[in-house]
C-alpha cells in the first residue's frame, strides 16, 4: 500500500514544488489523504474529503495569484489539482454510484468552477441513468 501512495506523490513533484516556491507545504496533508484512499475498506466521506482539501488549495491559490501577483506556472498547479478533483470525484461516483450527494457535489463543482457546460451536461445524463429515484431529480434540478 505505500509503494502505491509513494508512488502517487512523486507524480505530483512538479507540482508540489512549485506550490512550496509560492509558500504552500501540502505533501502531509496529501499522503494522509491518499493513505485513507488506498484502504482496504474505503469510506466516501475520505473521498468528500480529499476533495474539499483540494477545492480549497484551489481557491487559496487563486487568491494568492490575486494578492501577490503570483502567476508563474498557472496552467501547470491549477490544471493537475482540477484534475486531481475530477478523478477523486469519477471513482467515488464508481465506488458508490446510488449516492446522491456525491453526484450533486461533483455536477455543483463543474457548474462553479470549471463552468463547462457539456460536462454538465454529460454528469446530468450519467446521474440520472444510475439514479432512478425521484428525490435525486428534485435535489438536483
């Protein structure tokens, strides 16, 4: 199990060296969360988690690029943790797929902050062929 969370946190070097350039030290937060991901019995609360943690470094760093100007290598951090979220998202919504919430938190996070509308548009149209029940349609829509 920790070959696998090692491994995971030297893809992330690049990344994580540029955000300890710009005075953010995340790797200890992150081997905890992927040391909860890599458990024999996964909770989705873990996942929920993880991607709070995430979605909020993205907004911090958004507003350090605001305050401080800060905006070397901007594609490069801000891409790997939009897709870092999306991946946690994808298998927590393979893991658990009838789970309402988290289908609602991953439409709501594309809505905010990605803001693509065929990715909506897909997430809608995924939810509503593995949730079939109608309390999910009005939490939703």
């Amino acid at each position: 199990m920790g070959e696998y969370v090692q491994q995971t946190l030297e893809e992330m070097t690049n990344e994580v060296q540029q955000l300890e350039h710009a005075g953010l030290k995340i790797i200890s937060r992150r081997k905890l969360f992927e040391y909860k991901l890599r458990r024999r019995v996964k909770d989705k609360q873990d996942y929920l988690m993880y991607v709070k943690y995430e979605t909020k470094l993205l907004e911090l760093i958004w507003l350090r690029r605001k305050t401080k100007g800060y905006n070397d290598k901007k594609v490069e951090i801000e891409g790997a943790i939009l897709q870092r979220i999306n991946k946690l998202f994808r298998l927590a919504c393979r893991n658990w797929p009838q789970a309402s919430e988290l289908w609602e938190s991953r439409i709501h996070f594309v809505k905010k902050v990605e803001k693509n509308r065929t990715q909506v548009s897909s997430l809608y149209t995924r939810a509503l062929q593995v949730i079939t029940n109608v309390p999910f349609m009005a939490v939703i829509l």
